[in-house]
C-alpha cells in the first residue's frame, strides 16, 4: 500500500547530485531506489508535538529526506526537557521548541521545507493544519489531543501514526480508517481523569523516546514507500525493563463512533470536555474557584501563626527532592484510606509538584464532606520559585 501524495508527482522531481550523495545508502537499496527517494522528496509530514517523541521523529524523517515536515507546538525549551528531547540542547533554554526545533532539522538537512505553528493543537485549527500533509504523527502525552489526532485523521482520510510512552513503556501504532481500525475502535472511551498519570507525573526513562520516536519514523517511512507491513490492525507493546516487544491485534469496531458506516460523529468535538482533563500542560493547575492559595499567600499565613496542615499528595521519592518543612507526606494513592487521619474542622492545604494532583485530593475530600481545604497553586515547584529559592525545581 502506497499513499497517494498530496502535493507533486514523485518521478516529476529530480535529485540534485548533492541529494545523490546525501541520500546513496537509501538508494542502493532496492525497496527504495532512486523512485523511492523521490518519493520521500514528495512527501509531506506533520509532527504534533516537538517534545519528547517528536524529537527522534523530526531528525529521522529529516535525515530521511522527508520533502515537507510541519512542527506543530507552542512550549519553550526548558531544563526538564533535556533529558529526552535531544532535538534541543542546553544553547536553546527559553526559545520557542518549534523554531529550536526547525534550526536542528535544517541542520540535518538543508535541502528539505520545515513549517512551524506555534500553536496548540485545537479543534479550531487541527483540520486547516493537518489538511495539507499526507501524513500525520501524534507525538503528544495527552488525551484531549490524541483523539483529536485520530479524529482530524479519519475525516480527512489520512494515516495517523500513534506513539506513547511512559515510565520504562511505550506503545506503537498506525491507525488507518481506510484500511483498519481507528484509535477510537480501540479506546472508545478515556480513562477516568486522574487514572493515567501523565509523564510530568509518574517520569519517564530519557531513552524511550528515542526507541518509540524511531519506530513511529520507521512507520511513517514505510508508508509514503509503500514497502513492508505497516503496524494498521497491530498495537506494539515495548518493555524496556523486561527487553520484550510484542504485538497484538486490532480490530476495527463495527459501532465506532467515527470510522464506521454510519458513525454519528461528522465533526470535531470538545475533546477537553470529553476526556475531562485539559488538552495542554500548565505549570500551575488550579482545583478552581475559590479552592485555590499561592504560595506566597500561604507564606503570609504560616507567618501569622495560622494553625494550617500542609499535606503532600506526592510520591515518597519525590518527597525526597523537595518538600516544604512542616508538610505531612500522604501519596495520592493512598490518601481514601487514610482519611481517618484528618480532621475536617482543620484548615488543610494540599499540595503535589505542581497541583495537578492536589486539585484531584481535593476533590476527594470535598466529596467526603471536607469544607476547609485549599489546594498549593504550583505545587512545591511553585514554593521553590516564589517563596523558598533554595529549593530545587523538577
């Protein structure tokens, strides 16, 4: 299976002898050839996501001679990236990640076209962005984006090469409504908010991107070549701890909400609202409303002798990178069986890295019938920022 190519006819082009040289260890192979190499020429990708995944994707695919690659992100480089995003260096602290990135990508390769959106991924603009480029790979670590990728994808009729990482494990996949199941046939509905950490959350080892990554630009590749079994109908499933990989097959659901013959969905949707959590990282999450309390806010009331329990939703191991004195550590996990420990006539203020996870104890305890609550904006980071610069931020 060859996909047909948006933007010119492969064999219309010609590779320059510098192109020749450049690309000759493709070209002496006979599942590429010189009508292969022009055909990634011809190509056009989009990389959603510039971070961890789409690093190794955006120097393969490049290196590759991928004609036409669009970056679509909106972050900056930051310290914490540098573990796992090798498309950025130390040099690149605070620059836009789409333009740090496209610098790196014409470096590999001069004589290919690099497009940047400094923009998040939304229902509002996913279809005029993705509509020009053959195809689409989710480098992301959400799940408003992923299935809005996958829906983007099965309207305009494109493949969307998944990827996912986390901890030590990673999944891999080519969702193709044409010719197999969508993301949808095998995840019809998100996790609950909260279940599934997220990387910032729960880690993530700095060279599983790179095996995820290049396993997605291998995909890519052998569907623009049409060479090999592309993973449509297949989930790959890597362990880095254990070193296995295996596959399991998909597939496609005859009630899809999208994919199938008479799918209801026909446009895009809230995905924000249908997963329950945002589509896009903040540094400081908030419980809302109300529930809220900076840190220098909590500063001024621990100074006035405010008789308030800091507790700390984190992990033991992060407890142990930071924390503020006087805090009392109860992981999330564990804080519906500890409730007995806390007193509802007590002011308590709950806190996490960054208060993603103490806005969910929160909410916990507010359905449990605790009234004096307030959750850390910007967690122990946000402390370690504003209040206490002595402390580390991770």
């Amino acid at each position: 299976m060859a996909l047909t190519l948006e933007r010119v006819d492969p064999q219309a082009l010609n590779l320059t002898h510098e192109e020749i040289s450049r690309y000759s260890r493709h070209l002496i192979m006979p599942e590429v050839g010189l009508a292969g190499q022009k055909r990634l020429k011809a190509a056009s990708v989009l990389l959603i996501g510039t971070g961890g995944l789409g690093s190794p994707l955006g120097m393969y695919l490049a290196a590759a001679g991928i004609g036409r690659i669009g970056l679509v992100d909106y972050d900056v480089v930051d310290a914490s990236n540098l573990q796992r995003q090798v498309i950025h260096g130390t040099a690149n602290l605070g620059q836009l990640k789409v333009e740090s990135a496209k610098a790196r990508l014409l470096d590999i390769n001069p004589d290919i076209e690099v497009l940047t959106y400094n923009e998040p991924f939304t229902s509002e603009n996913a279809l005029d962005i993705a509509q020009p480029y053959d195809v689409i790979i989710d480098g992301t670590d959400n799940f408003p984006t992923r299935y809005l990728t996958n829906d983007v994808c099965v309207l305009l009729g494109k493949p969307n090469v998944y990827g996912s990482i986390f901890r030590f494990e990673g999944q891999v996949s080519v969702f193709y409504a044409k010719e197999g199941p969508c993301y949808r046939c095998l995840f019809p509905e998100p996790p609950p908010p909260g279940l599934v950490p997220s990387c910032a959350e729960g880690g993530v080892l700095g060279v599983l991107p790179g095996t995820i990554g290049t396993l997605q630009a291998t995909e890519a590749i052998k569907l623009i070549l049409g060479i090999g079994q592309p993973l449509i109908g297949r989930l790959l499933l890597y362990d880095a701890l254990g070193m296995t990989l295996e596959a399991v097959k998909l597939r496609k659901n005859p009630r899809c909400l999208i994919c199938s013959e008479n799918a209801p969905i026909k446009t895009l949707i809230d995905y924000e609202e249908f997963c329950g959590v945002p589509g896009h990282d903040h540094d400081d999450e908030s419980a809302g409303a109300g529930w809220d309390i900076s840190p220098t806010e909590l500063q001024a009331r621990m100074a006035e002798g405010n008789h308030l329990r800091i507790i700390d939703v984190r992990e033991p191991h992060e407890w142990e990178i930071s924390h503020i004195e006087g805090a009392q550590l109860i992981p999330l996990g564990t804080l519906a069986a500890r409730m007995h420990e806390l007193d509802s006539a007590e002011d308590i203020v709950l806190m996490c890295k960054s208060g993603s996870r103490s806005a969910r104890a929160l909410e916990l305890l507010r359905t449990a019938g605790f009234r004096k609550l307030k959750n850390l904006k910007g967690g122990v980071n946000g402390w370690a920022r504003d209040v206490d610069t002595t402390l580390p931020t991770y």
